[in-house]
C-alpha cells in the first residue's frame, strides 16, 4: 500500500501567497480548528490567549535566523545564488554532526540554478568575498570561503533567506525590512536557514498576555534547514529522505513539558519546526523525524502553525495531527475567505 503525494495537493491562486507581513505581527487572522467536534471558526490572532487556558504549556522555537542567501557570480560570469544551510567540518554526508558557530568557513549549501557549478569553481560573491566549491552530493554543495571574518563579513553581504514564492528582485530587497520581520521577537540562538513562521505572529505584549493567564512557556531551539523546505518528490511520501537538523531542549523545558504530560495538560507546540523537536529523541543532537498521517503524537497535544505549501513535510505533519480530509477541507474554506498564505501570511489554530 503506497501513501500516494497527490492526496495531498490543493489549487490555490498565487496572489494570495502572501509578500509581505501585515504591519503589526499579531493583527494577522486565525482559523481555528476543533478536532473533537469537528468544527472550525475563523478569529483574530490577537484572541490567540482567549483560546488558552490555566496549566497550558506553550513551547516555541528560539532559533534566529541568519542572513543565509548570498548573490554571485561563476567564473563564466553567470549570476549565482547561494542558500548557507549550516557550516560543516567533516563529510558532507555528516553534516548535522559537528558543533554550530559561525566561524567556520565550510558550508553546506544549495545553489540556483546548480547545474551551472562544478566542483572547483570559484565564485565571487558582493564586497570581494569568495568561494570555492569543494564537494557537489546529490544537490548540495560544500563551499569553502575566503574571509578572515566570515561571520562579519556574512552581516554586511547576506540576505535574509526568504522562501522562492516570496518575491523580491536581488536589488530592490527590502533587506533591513526583513531582516527584521523574517524573524521572531524571542529569537535567540543564531542557526536558521528559514524561519519558525508561525512563530511570527507573537509580540511582547501578547505574551504576557498569556502568562497572566496561568500559560507555562517554554523554549525549544531546532535550527530549521532542508527537511523543513525541501519538497517532498517521491510519489510514495513514505520513499522521502529527511536529512537531519540539529535540535536542542534545556532541561527545564524536559522538566515542564514530563510535568504537564504526567497531570495530563495540554502542550501546544508552536509551529511544525517546535512540534518536530517535542516529537523527536531528545538525547540526539540532530533529528530527522518524519511526521505524517498514521503517526501518534507522544508528546504534543495541539498546535498553532501557518499555511503550508501542497505537498510539503509540514502540511502531512498537520494532516496526521488533525486528518487529512479535514485539514483539505479547512483549507479549502481559507482559500474561499481570502486567508493570507504561507511564511508572511495568516495562521491556523489546532485544538
């Protein structure tokens, strides 16, 4: 029996793909869903707390995100684009292995258009900075770069890695813009190749909103990268390869979320990249677990998450929270209300 891809593809027009944020974070829309009974409700995200209740754990992601997407040229003068995924010290197929910084000069990394770049090109990249391409695996790159202070130099030359249906022309980037916004206001350890979108919708003042409500938060850090964004290309989705991200969880929130588990209260993890870490083994550095329909959730009991792309891991991973049809459904309902999609766009609720 083969769980076929086209069970989980839906038509949406492309101007609702949304470009930029709403002004204000929290003023976003939300659909929220109630698995027991079967019915949805379309709110506000500023009521997210109303929807919350004394003992509730929140756990959100606190990955930051860094400027991962470089332009440049080949030595044939072809313009090149560069996605940094993580920085790499060893094989190229053990790259989810070796410790974080900044640092280092060797990353994994994916390029457009990919096929143009071979192994020992040099490519130049904005302010004199260059890389030579060491190693090409099955898409990947490893690019060994030429800077005394890379990590410097990455904050005067990159641009935050917004996704492809975002569109923004290489010289016309909104780049302070969204420096800021392509990122959470609790974001604290720097790693991320994409954002924890849901995570976008949450202010200072909504969160203390919601610990004045008896709402326990806690932190996760999972540095999203390709098993986040990658589309899945198998027909059978159960054929997909995840490569791995590197996650951690601080022994208070282990203790929190044992607690709540054990007097049996809901954990919500915010976003797909949080509900990952939650669901994975939390003695490995790196996870590459695959959530999708027929998966029984062990730890999370409800989550907020944004519109996700037809096909892709995280729209299998609600749909094995919440039902496939029931989530097609739901999103078939978004689409007609003129819902914001994807990274910039509006949220969903799942209770």
């Amino acid at each position: 029996m083969t769980m076929d891809l086209n069970l989980f593809q839906y038509e949406y027009p492309k101007e609702l793909i949304a470009q930029e944020p709403l002004p204000e974070r929290d003023s976003s829309r939300m659909m929220v869903l109630d698995r027991d009974q079967q019915t949805w409700e379309h709110s506000q995200f500023k009521n997210f707390p109303d929807t919350l209740r004394a003992g509730d754990l929140l756990v959100l992601n606190d990955t930051k995100v860094f400027p991962a997407r470089l332009f440049g040229k080949n030595e044939k003068n072809r313009n090149i684009e560069i996605l940094l995924l993580r920085t790499v010290d060893h094989e190229l197929s053990t790259i989810d292995h070796g410790p974080w910084t900044m640092d280092q000069k060797t990353w994994a990394c994916l390029a457009k258009p990919c096929r143009k770049i071979g192994v020992g090109d040099m490519i130049q990249f904005d302010g004199g900075l260059q890389g030579r391409v060491t190693e090409k695996t099955d898409g990947f790159l490893k690019i060994v770069f030429e800077a005394d202070d890379f990590k410097k130099r990455l904050e005067e030359i990159g641009y935050p890695p917004l996704p492809p249906y975002i569109k923004r022309d290489q010289h016309e980037w909104k780049k302070e813009f969204d420096k800021n916004r392509y990122q959470t206001v609790f974001a604290k350890h720097l790693g991320s190749a994409a954002a924890p979108t849901a995570s976008f919708h949450f202010t200072e003042n909504l969160l203390e909103q919601i610990q004045k409500k008896g709402v326990e938060i806690a932190t996760v850090t999972l540095h999203v990268s390709t098993d986040t964004f990658l589309p899945v290309r198998e027909n059978d989705i159960r054929q997909h390869k995840m490569h791995g991200e590197r996650f951690s969880i601080p022994e208070q929130t282990v203790a929190k979320v044992l607690k709540a588990k054990k007097e049996e209260r809901r954990v919500i993890g915010v976003g797909t990249t949080a509900v990952r870490a939650l669901e994975s083994d939390w003695t490995k550095p790196t996870t590459d677990i695959f959530i999708y329909p027929g998966y029984s959730f062990k730890i999370v009991s409800a989550m907020l998450t944004n519109f996700h792309q037809p096909g892709s891991t995280p729209l299998l991973m609600i749909s094995a929270l919440a039902g496939r049809e029931w989530v097609l459904k739901a999103y078939e309902e978004a689409i007609k209300r003129r819902y914001r999609l994807f990274s910039y766009g509006d949220c969903m609720l799942i209770l």
